[in-house]
C-alpha cells in the first residue's frame, strides 16, 4: 500500500496536471472560434472554383491544349500522397485519423501495384517514416506557421507543381480532416493533381440558368491561370480545415483529460483518507494495548 507522502504527492501531481489541461481546453476553445469561421469562410470560394474548373473542363474535354493538370501525363502509376496534418500534439485522434486514412489508400494502392510516394505537411504525419521509409519524398518544415495564409498553402502548391512538372508523380491525393462540428471531425482524401471533374459539377455549372456563358480570353488561357490557383486553393482549404478541427479535436481531449483528472483525484483522496484511518487505528490499538501491559 502506498505511503500517505507518495498518495498526497501524487494527488498535487494530478491537480497540477488538471489545471494545465483545463487552461488548455479554454485556449482551444478561443483558437477554435476564429479557425471555424476561417474554414466555413474559405469554403464557398473553394466549391466555386471547382464548379468553375469542372464547367470548363467538360467543354475542353479531348482537346489537343488542354493541360497536363487537368489531363493528366497520361498514366496512373505513380501517386504522391500529400498528408496534411498538425505540428502539435495532445489533439486526440486528429492526426491518428489523418495518418490511417493515408496508410489504408497507400496499401490499396500498392495491392494494385502501383507506386506510392508520401509528401509530408505537418510534422505528426512523421509516424508515415516507420512504416514507409524510403517513400517520403518531401517534409516541409511547417512549425512556424501560426495562422494558416494563402501564401503558406501557395508554398506547399508550387512545390507539388514542381515535382508533378518534373514527372516524379502521375497522381497527387491530398488528405486532411474536414471540420464538421467540434465534436466530429472526417479524415478526408480527394484528388487535386490532375483535377478531378465530377460529372455532376460540371453538369450542374453548365446548366446553372440555362445561360450562355462566353468567356474572355479563350478557354485555355484562363484554365492555364486557374489550375494552379485551384490546387493552391484545395491545399488552403485542406489548411484551414485542419486548423479548426485540430482545435476541436484538442478541446474535447482536453476536457476528456480534465474530467479524467477529476475523477483520478476523488479516487486518490478516497485511498488517502482510508490510509489515514487506518494509520490513526493501527495507533490508537498499540496505544491501548500498551496501557493495558502497564
């Protein structure tokens, strides 16, 4: 049985932890406000530019211009698997979710036969090092980024127009976890590099109004311009959604550890009292019995 000095030590122990991790649930709390509003701000920009990407896709569909972003080099071996996540830790299963979504798409792919590369946006996507050691081909230091910027998402864009230019990837796959509420956040993983049309966007912007929409300059020269800007704005969104729902994640983990530690301490205190007892009876007994051989 522990000593009442080990059991009271660890209770101060306990306690002091407790207020670290409700300081720490507050602070979340007033990070998560400005990061959801950021996310659901960022969103209809981003859904825009899809529809708007998709619109024109669908009528340059086959042509002999269109470009390798939207058409792709023409192969699908080789897939470049950019994992977005947190610099921090102590956020919950945030990065775990992330990461398992990316390892259980790695494994797919490679069921398929098909290579795959890791290029790593956050520094606790680094647990990818111990499964696939000799995949990680990019690990962008990160940690000074306080507030997500378009510029910080630009950075990370332009390298993966690089290495696709330079022919190492016929495919990127972007994965993050998008923010649904404080309590529920989705491993997400989507398509950015070549841009992925979906049938139903592109029918949806063409048909919008039945209007006709005649664009100026020609169709190439503004899709040249907005596919990169789209995967810049895919990997901002991806940025901004990750902010939000690390900070949800971390709220509820923190609270989670606040009540833990809560409880930890009514156990202890319990245990604490009934050795005191039993210190103060095991005294008085020998205090007894020891006047009685007088």
């Amino acid at each position: 049985m522990a000593s009442l000095k080990a059991l009271k030590l660890r209770i101060g122990s306990v306690k002091s932890t407790q207020k670290i991790t409700k300081a720490m649930k507050m602070v979340a709390a007033a990070k998560l406000r400005r990061a959801q509003e950021a996310a659901q701000n960022g969103r209809p920009y981003a859904e825009r530019i899809e529809r708007v990407v998709a619109s024109l896709a669908a009528q340059l569909a086959g042509g002999p211009a269109v470009s390798p972003l939207l058409a792709g080099t023409g192969r699908d071996q080789t897939y470049l698997l950019v994992v977005a996540t947190s610099e921090r830790g102590l956020a919950g299963a945030f990065n775990t979710n992330i990461v398992r979504a990316a390892r259980r798409r790695a494994e797919e792919l490679a069921a398929q036969g098909k290579t795959v590369k890791f290029f790593l946006a956050g520094k606790k996507g680094r647990v990818l090092r111990r499964l696939f050691p000799n995949q990680i081909v990019a690990d962008p230091d990160l940690s000074a980024i306080k507030s997500v910027t378009f510029e910080d998402a630009r950075r990370v864009s332009d390298d993966l127009l690089a290495r696709f230019a330079a022919g190492e990837f016929d495919v990127a796959e972007l994965f993050y976890a998008k923010f649904v509420s404080a309590l529920v956040q989705e491993p997400t993983g989507m398509q950015i590099i070549p841009v992925a049309v979906p049938v139903q966007a592109a029918s949806a912007m063409s048909t919008s109004g039945d209007a006709v929409v005649e664009y100026e300059p020609d169709e190439e020269a503004i899709l040249a311009d907005l596919l990169p800007r789209n995967v810049a704005i895919q990997v901002f969104r991806a940025m901004l959604e990750n902010a939000a729902s690390e900070q949800g994640s971390r709220m509820n983990a923190m609270d989670n550890a606040t009540r833990n530690a809560g409880d930890m301490i009514n156990r202890l205190s319990i245990q604490y009292n009934r050795t005191r007892q039993a210190a103060i009876t095991t005294e008085l007994v020998e205090i007894i019995s020891g006047a009685e051989a007088l």
